[in-house]
C-alpha cells in the first residue's frame, strides 16, 4: 500500500466459527437402523417355496466378486417379477418378505464384494440403498444451524475407523419433527457402517458445533442440552472433568413457565382419584413417573 501511495484500508472480520467452532464435539450412539429388518436370521422359508424364491436362495448363497454383478441382475429382475405376482395373488407376504430380504442382502454383499472397483450402477443402488440411522439427539437442540441455516456440520462415525463406510447414510433424530433428520446430500455424502447394533455399539461425532450451537439450541420437545464434559488431552493420557449434566424434565417445564410442585401434585391427585387401578399399582406408576420427571428426555439404554 506504501509503494503504491494508496490509503490502508479498514479490515473487519467475523472470525468466532474459525476461532472456537472446533472446541466441541456432540457425540451420540446410533440407536436403531431402520433396515434391520432386512437381516438374514428373519428369514423364513416354507418347506415348498415358490420357483422364483428358490433361485434367489441360490443367488444368494453363491454370489462371490466373479458373478456378484450378473447374480444382482438376476436378483433384481426376480425381485421385480415376485412383486407382480405377490400383485396378483400368487405368492403371499411371507414369500415377499423372504424376497426383499435376500434381494436387499445380495446388493449389500455385491456393494462389499465390489468396493474397491465400484461401477456406476453400484454407486446408484448404494444411494438408493440409503440406510436411516436413528441417534439419540435433537437437532432443533444440538444442531439448530443445521435445521435453521443449512449449515453443514463434519459428521463421522467414532468406531469402525480402519474399515471403509459403504452405507449411504441419513440421520434421523428423536423428536416427533419431520424437520429432525440430517437428509443424504450425494454433493456432501455422508457413508455409515453396516453394524449389528444388538451386537455392539455405534457412536456419531459431529464436530465444530462450538460456536453458536449451544447458545442457539431450544427446549424443543423438552430436550435440552445433552450432558456435557471438558476432556484435557496430553502427549500422554486425557483426562475428563467439568461434568454438567443435563436438565431433567421437570427442569425444562419449571423454565417454560410450569410450577413442578404444582404437576408431582395434580398427578399424584389423579392417581389417587382413579377407580380403575390398585393401590399398588398406584403407587408403582407415580414412582415410576417421578423417576421419568427427573431424568433428561434422551433416551437411555441398555448397554
């Protein structure tokens, strides 16, 4: 600018997602796949099964890389031909169901037997194939830039990280909104494992929430901000501390204007007013309620 004798101009800039976006992490675990009911142990066969089905079982067992494409043609076509005859009358639901599990388990395997030289057909049937995982989140809460702004957050599964994901994935949270779901993009492609969640459990990072997300987030559905920890990381170990639990339910009401005092009351009130149950079970669902009221509205499980 001194060389040129030209004024120096006023630089302003806006730099709080550069500077402290990456400070947090929301992690949570995957709670369900929705296509869990394709799996192969739910199969059910007929002592007498229909021609069409019977090929399929072969298909199936046979697949390997040599013949996994013109095995998943042909499953496809008998996929399309089971369709109209289970139309018409000819076959029932359970032979359709054995035929949408073998069909949707021979394009996983040719998408596996095939993910190292994927043709354009794969790479379609892998985006159709999308499989929806449920987190125990809330994205009008924990990601309120994503459902308001459109704002892109890295999302990336926390186990598995030495095997490559194949599964076209979509997000789908807890709350009762449609609007709850973090949608596949195939220009930001998001790809999940496959896993047997009765087996193991599968968590999601999702990074550079620290700027704005937890200022923004909302007491929607009565979620409320997940349980928080400070994790201080060294060349040698990590330690966690900090720990800020989430508010209960009662916590949520009392802030939205609700006398909690006032609800344990009503309820018990009702209970005791009610003709169709025992006394015992009076008590156990006001115990059981109580506990409710004073837990977060995540959901917990069993592992």
């Amino acid at each position: 600018m001194n060389a040129k004798n030209v004024d120096h101009p006023d630089i302003f800039t806006e730099s709080g997602r550069f500077i402290v976006a990456s400070h947090a992490v929301l992690i949570t675990p995957v709670l369900e796949l929705f296509t869990q009911d394709y799996q192969e142990k739910l199969l059910n066969f007929k002592e007498v099964n229909p021609p069409l089905l019977v090929e399929l079982i072969e298909l199936n067992d046979l697949l390997n890389n040599t013949n996994c494409i013109e095995y998943l043609h042909d499953a496809l076509d008998h996929m399309e031909s089971l369709l109209t005859l289970f139309d018409l009358g000819y076959i029932d639901l359970q032979d359709r169901s054995n035929a949408e599990i073998l069909v949707h388990n021979i394009i996983k395997k040719a998408l596996y037997l095939k993910s190292s030289n994927p043709t354009d057909e794969l790479a379609q049937l892998q985006v159709k194939l999308q499989e929806r995982y449920l987190i125990n989140a809330s994205i009008f809460q924990s990601l309120p830039d994503y459902w308001g702004l459109g704002q892109h957050f890295p999302v990336m599964p926390l186990h598995h990280l030495n095997t490559t994901p194949l599964r076209a994935a979509s997000l789908w949270d807890i709350t009762c909104d449609s609007d709850g779901e973090i949608g596949f993009n195939p220009d930001k492609p998001l790809y999940l494992h496959d896993v047997n969640l009765d087996e193991e459990e599968y968590f999601l990072g999702f990074f550079n929430v620290g700027a704005y997300q937890e200022t923004l987030g909302m007491n929607h559905n009565l979620f409320t901000h997940p349980s928080e920890y400070t994790i201080t990381i060294d060349e040698y170990s990590y330690e966690i501390k900090n720990a800020v639990e989430s508010k209960s339910i009662l916590d949520i009401l009392d802030s939205i204007g609700y006398d909690a005092k006032e609800l344990s009351n009503k309820l018990k009130s009702d209970l005791s007013n009610s003709d169709f149950i025992t006394a015992q079970e009076k008590n156990d669902t006001l115990a059981k309620l109580e506990l409710f009221l004073q837990q977060n509205g995540y959901l917990r499980t069993t592992n």
